[in-house]
C-alpha cells in the first residue's frame, strides 16, 4: 500500500491551489485551507477512495494544510482563541487567492 500512495502523490505533485483560508482548528493546529479550481486533484481522491475501502466517497473541494499546532485546545481560553482566530482572518484577507504549488503531497 505505501508504494501505492507514493505513486499517486508523485503523480499530482506539481498541481496548483489556491489559498482560501486561514484558520485556527478547534485542536489548536493552524490551517490554511485551499482550493482546487481546476479539478486536478479528483483523479487523485478517486484513486484513494479504491485504494482506501470505505474512506468517504464524497470529497469538498477544499483541502488543507496544517502548518503548526500552536496550543492544545485546553490551553486556550474563549478569548485567546477568539483574539487568534481574528489574526487568522486578517492573513485570511492577505492571502485568499494566492496561488500556491504543491510540491509534494503526504
């Protein structure tokens, strides 16, 4: 199965996205979420979906990266959270549309 998954991120990784979000996870993991305007990446979900049985059919469009974890969820009161995610947003601003390419998939 890895050789398997290793040829499929091989075969998509140089394919564009773009960014949508930034966002802070309720596990405390920073997330930039991305799109796929093109469709490129749903050959790759319907090889995953055969080589993974019973992995849901249906798929967003949106995919993410997680970039850190900053805190665990518990270390986190209301307010940080709620002050972290408004810096999530203005970056959000900054960044929503960019493209980026996608150099390897893991």
């Amino acid at each position: 199965m890895t050789l398997e998954c290793t040829a499929l991120a091989d075969m998509s990784a140089a394919d564009a996205l773009q960014v949508h979000r930034v966002l802070l996870a309720d596990s405390g993991t920073l997330l930039v979420c991305l799109v796929d305007r093109d469709g490129n990446f749903n050959h790759l979900r319907e090889q995953l979906t055969r080589a993974f049985p019973g992995a849901p059919t249906r798929q967003t469009q949106i995919m993410h990266v997680s970039v850190l974890r900053l805190l665990t969820a518990q270390q986190l009161s209301s307010e940080e959270r709620q002050r972290l995610q408004a810096i999530c947003d203005e970056y959000t601003i900054k960044l929503k549309g960019m493209q980026i390419t996608a150099t390897e998939l893991w």
